[in-house]
C-alpha cells in the first residue's frame, strides 16, 4: 500500500466522505486544517447530498483546483486560467472514469442500506483524481503544497 492510498483508506475510514477526503489531503499537503471548509463540503458527499448524482470526488478536486486558482478575495481575480482547468479536469473525470454521477461510478442504489463494498471503488478513484489534480495544478504552474495567499 502506497502513502497515498494509506491516507485515503484511514481518512476514510474515520468517517470523512470522498469529498471530505480530498479537501483534507490537499490542507494536508500545506499542513493546513480548516475545519469549516472540511464541514461545508460534507454537503457535496455521496453524490451531492446523498442523492447519487455528482461524484464527490470531482466537486472535491475542483475545489481543489479553486483553492488554487480561484478568486478568494475582492480585491482578486480568479487565476486566468481558472475555467480551462475546471474544464480540462471535468473532461479527464468524465473519461476516466465513464461517468460523473456517483451512482454510475460505484454501482449503489442506497449509501442507506449498510453495503460499504463501494468504499474499494471510491478509492481508487480517490487516488487517480487526487494525482491528476496534483498534475494538472503543476501543469500550470502552481506550487502544490504552497499557495501565495498564507491567510488563506
């Protein structure tokens, strides 16, 4: 087991959702934690809300990617390459894997009926999604792990 997995499978297996898993790995990374951010996007877990739709997993890398390249401030902008990068990123998502609701993805009717078997398909997909973000934050020119924006 990679170092990357290892941290998937024990966030997730302390309870945070995929989208959860996502945003933390990326703090993580800035050794950051910010506890209302981790809260906020529980909404986007479970194919936003539980209601199967949008992975969790993509809505956690965008967020990612707008940590990055997103206006957070009035006084900014948004990166000018903010909307390809979202775009670029939703694109891959939706070829890699088939699909971009949860449902499809991992195969489950009910997150309610105690059938924890799509758990080894989140992760993979985790681990793919998370790597690409990394890659693609890279690719255009982002220093991972260091946002210019400390206060952040």
């Amino acid at each position: 087991m990679d170092d990357l997995t290892f941290k998937i499978f024990k966030l997730s297996a302390s309870g945070f959702c995929c989208t959860q898993v996502m945003m933390k790995l990326a703090l993580e990374e800035e050794e950051k934690e910010n506890h209302d951010l981790i809260r906020a996007v529980q909404g986007l877990c479970k194919g936003i809300g539980g209601n199967q739709k949008t992975c969790g997993v993509l809505t956690g890398g965008i967020g990612i990617l707008g940590l990055y390249a997103g206006k957070g401030r009035e006084e900014e902008y948004s990166n000018e390459h903010f909307s390809r990068i979202i775009d670029e990123f939703f694109q891959w998502f939706e070829i890699e894997f088939g699909s971009l609701d949860c449902q499809d993805l991992i195969g489950v009717t009910s997150f309610k009926d105690g059938n924890q078997t799509y758990q080894v398909k989140c992760g993979d997909i985790l681990a793919k999604s998370y790597l690409k973000v990394c890659d693609m934050l890279f690719e255009y020119g982002f220093d991972y792990g260091n946002r210019e924006n400390e206060n952040d």
